[in-house]
C-alpha cells in the first residue's frame, strides 16, 4: 500500500465543537493508525490474518473500553472522545475497529453494567489492557435478525450450569479468553455467562474465506455439555434487553467507525482527480467527477453533525436505540455508497491493494449486515414512529 496521506475532511468545522482534550485523544489514535496501522493492514487483510501484535498499542491509545471507569482499568472518557476512537480506527480498516467495538461494547460493557464486583474485577483490567480478548454471541445458526429464538440453553445442575447449544458469525471468537453467551434458562429467559477458554466441551472454530472484514477473525461458539460455574452468570441484568442494550453502545460506535471510512475513501478520491490525468486534464476538472466528490463531502458533512448530535445525547443520557438506529443505518449506507463511487473515481487502480477503497467497500459489506441489518434498523425507525411493530406477521 502506497503511503497514507489522509486528511481529514472537517467541512462545517466540527472541530469547534470537540474539547481539547477530545482532539488531541482523536489526533493521537490517528497519529498511531497512520504510524502503525496503515502500513500492515493491506497485508494482514490479503492474507486473512488479525494483526494481533497492534493490540498492546490499541490498548494504549485507549481503544479498549475508553468509557469504563478508571477503577476497572478503563480510560473513563465521554461518549464523543469514545465515538471519534471508533472513526480513526475504521478510518484505516472496519475490521480494527470492530475488534476494539466488540471488546468494549459487547464484552466491556455488559461485564460493567450488568456484572458482579468480582467479574468485573476479575476481566476489565485485562480486557482493558488487551491481556485478554473477549467476544460476544448472540446470534445462531438459525436466528440472526430475531435473537428472541435462540436455542442455546443452560440447565441449573445444582453447583453449575450446564450449557449447551452454538452460535455463529462470532467476532474474535477462535482468539477469545472469555465469551459474553446469551442463552436461555429453563423458563426460557435470556442471560448472559461468561465462559472461559479452556471449559470442557468449548470449542471455537474460526470461519473461512471471508471476502470481508479479512483483517478481523470470525467464528463460531459451540458448547457441548459446557460446565459454567454459577458465579459466571451476569447477576445484573435478564431478558433480550440485556443484549439489545449492549447493541445500543456498539451500534453507536459504528455509526462513528463509518463516517471514517466515507472519510478515508472521500479523501484519497479527492486526491486522486487531482493528479490523475486523461484528456490532458486533471479528471477533478470533469462535472462527473466533482458531482461525486461534492455529493460525498455532502453527506460525510450530514452524518458528521447528526453523529455528533448523538453523542451529546448518549452523554447526556438520552440517546434512544431508535436514534442510535438511524445513525447506525444512515452512516453505513452513506460509506457504502461513498466507497463505490470513490472506487468509480480511482479507475482499474481502485480495484488495488494499492488504495484502501475496495478493502472498505468489502468490509462495509458486513458492517451494514452486523449488529442489526440495514433494513431491520429501518424497521425499528418504522416502530418508533408509529409505535407499531412490523417484525413478525402478527404485529407482535
Ligand atoms: P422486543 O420485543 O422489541 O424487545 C425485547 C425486550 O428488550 C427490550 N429492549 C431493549 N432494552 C434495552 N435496550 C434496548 N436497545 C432495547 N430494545 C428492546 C424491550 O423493551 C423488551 O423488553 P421486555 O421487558 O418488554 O421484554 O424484541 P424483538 O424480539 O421484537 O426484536 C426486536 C429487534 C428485531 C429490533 C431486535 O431483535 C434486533 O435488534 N435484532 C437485530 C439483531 C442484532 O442486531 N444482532 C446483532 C448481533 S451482535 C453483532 O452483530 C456484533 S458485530 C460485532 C463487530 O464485529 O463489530
Ligand atoms: P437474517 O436475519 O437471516 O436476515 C437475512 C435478510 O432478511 C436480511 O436482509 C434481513 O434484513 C432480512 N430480514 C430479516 N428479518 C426481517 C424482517 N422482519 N423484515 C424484513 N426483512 C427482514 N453476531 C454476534 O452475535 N456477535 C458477533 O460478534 C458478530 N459478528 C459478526 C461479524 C460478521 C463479519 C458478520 C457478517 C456477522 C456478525 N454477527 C455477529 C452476526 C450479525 O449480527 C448477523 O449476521 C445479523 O444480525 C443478521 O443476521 P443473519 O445473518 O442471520 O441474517
């Protein structure tokens, strides 16, 4: 890969909105990305390989749950610092920072929020340190949109658990120490358990041949007779609410992670008409082309201010998931969209490892699949609205 030149496209000055303090942690997770990142990536992604030597150094710049309270090793900043970390991260590859999303949002924060003194003593220090990888399943074989029918269950044998069931698409999960599992009780109530690497009957196999999100590793989570100790059950909090909220979070990171890669692709198109020459012009001097480019700063700009919003909101505690939805689904879609158009602007070279674009337009292939699907983040917008729900044939 060619080296990277980014600069960030801050058209309504956003940048006055963002503390020093949230700056400069921004300026340095880029300043890193560019440093340690950007050169590695399009390899590891080639070779379908998790770079896992960065996870020392993500930890450091703060990439692990940055709004975890210092007591539990975390960086103890605000939404938005939390937000901008996503958009450096997923600025140089989606698959980074879904890493860091995963053992913040999912595994961080249902240990936090919802964990006993002793677990979250016990996992975020290292999990904040990158010492340990954590994951999170919740979706199976057969229930991905609609987790309300999952299988995986777990049975009250008196000093232990005794799960069994699988799940699959599971982020980090052949690299994973510990696995935040959603599964149901004999009644058929959802929990959350913590199961370690190493339990019998706990098996992790990876997925291959991935055409997306190539730098991240995926699996699956199988439990065959898995004894889980009672005390690795999540006291705080039951019922599919338990999970959904910690989508809440990780949604929320996303809806910041795309605007980075609409950013990068933006940034490297604009660069590359300007150099790039045919009819004995630079191509940017073409209406085609700055027609894409001008639609492109447009709606970075449109996702930058409504994301930015929405942080205020979170830190304030009033973002609703619904809210978070509609960024989540808009800022994807806007990347998606962006990338294919910036790969139109780089000609045959954006079909390259020289160039980041058709690295981001594949990974953002999964990301607007994962944590919610484009048109079930519509759907929830549909309910909010009319306070109807159109999931199921029943209007249940
Ligand atoms: P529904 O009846 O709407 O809700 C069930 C219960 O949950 C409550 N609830 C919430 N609570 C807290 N926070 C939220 N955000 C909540 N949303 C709902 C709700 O009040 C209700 O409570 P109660 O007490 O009445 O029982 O549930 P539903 O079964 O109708 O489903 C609704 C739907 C379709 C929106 C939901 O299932 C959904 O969001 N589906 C999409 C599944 C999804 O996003 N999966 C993501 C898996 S993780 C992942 O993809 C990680 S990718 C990681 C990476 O690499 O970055
Ligand atoms: P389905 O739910 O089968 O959906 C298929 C299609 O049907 C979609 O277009 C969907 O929008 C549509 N559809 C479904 N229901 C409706 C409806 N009611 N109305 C209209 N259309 C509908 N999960 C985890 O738990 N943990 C992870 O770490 C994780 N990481 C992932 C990493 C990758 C790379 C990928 C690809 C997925 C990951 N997932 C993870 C799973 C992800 O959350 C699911 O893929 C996603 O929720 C969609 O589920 P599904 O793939 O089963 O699709």
């Amino acid at each position: 890969m060619s080296t990277d030149r980014f600069q960030a496209p801050d058209y309504y000055q956003l940048d006055e909105l963002y503390t020093d303090e949230q700056k400069l942690i921004r300026d340095t997770v880029r300043e890193y990305a560019k440093a340690n990142i950007s050169p590695i990536i399009e390899e590891y992604a080639q070779r379908a390989e998790y770079p896992r030597h960065l996870v020392p150094g993500l930890a450091e710049v703060g990439a692990f749950g940055p709004y975890i309270p210092v007591e539990y090793g975390g960086a103890g900043l605000d939404q938005i610092t939390y937000g901008l970390i996503m958009q450096e991260l997923e600025r140089v590859d989606s698959g980074i920072r879904s890493a860091a999303s995963v053992q913040s949002s999912l595994v961080m924060y249902p240990i936090w929020k919802y964990g006993s003194e002793e677990q979250k003593m016990k996992f975020l220090p290292k999990l904040a340190k990158g010492e340990m990888i954590g994951c999170f399943g919740l979706t199976e074989p057969d229930y991905g949109s609609n987790p309300s029918g999952m299988i995986t269950n777990f049975k009250d044998q008196g000093d232990h658990y005794l799960l069994n069931g699988a799940k699959m698409w599971i982020t980090n999960s052949p690299i994973a120490d510990v696995a935040v599992v959603w599964a149901k009780d004999e009644s058929g109530r959802i929990h959350g358990l913590l199961v370690e690497r190493g339990m019998e009957g706990f098996t992790t196999p990876e997925t291959k041949d991935k055409w997306s999100l190539r730098a991240s590793v995926t699996g699956e989570l199988v439990f065959d007779n898995v004894k889980v100790p009672k005390n690795n059950l999540l006291p705080g909090k039951s019922g599919l609410g338990a999970p959904l909220s910690c989508l809440d979070s990780a949604r929320y990171g996303i809806a910041w992670g795309a605007i980075g890669a609409a950013m990068d692709c933006y940034d490297s198109a604009l660069r590359y008409s300007k150099e790039r020459i045919q009819f004995d012009r630079p191509i940017a001097s073409f209406q085609l082309i700055q027609k894409k480019l001008a639609e492109m700063i447009t709606e970075i700009t449109k996702a930058q201010l409504l994301t930015w919003r929405l942080g205020v909101l979170r830190e304030e505690g009033k973002a609703t998931t619904a809210q978070i939805s509609m960024a989540k689904r808009n800022n994807v879609d806007m990347a998606l969209k962006i990338a294919r158009e910036a790969r139109q602007i780089h000609g045959g070279m954006g079909i390259t490892g020289e160039y980041s674009i058709m690295r981001h337009m594949m990974n953002l292939e999964s990301v607007v699949t994962y944590e919610g699907t484009h048109d079930i983040h519509l759907l929830i917008t549909g309910m909010d609205i009319t306070g109807i729900p159109s999931f199921r044939n029943d209007g249940k």
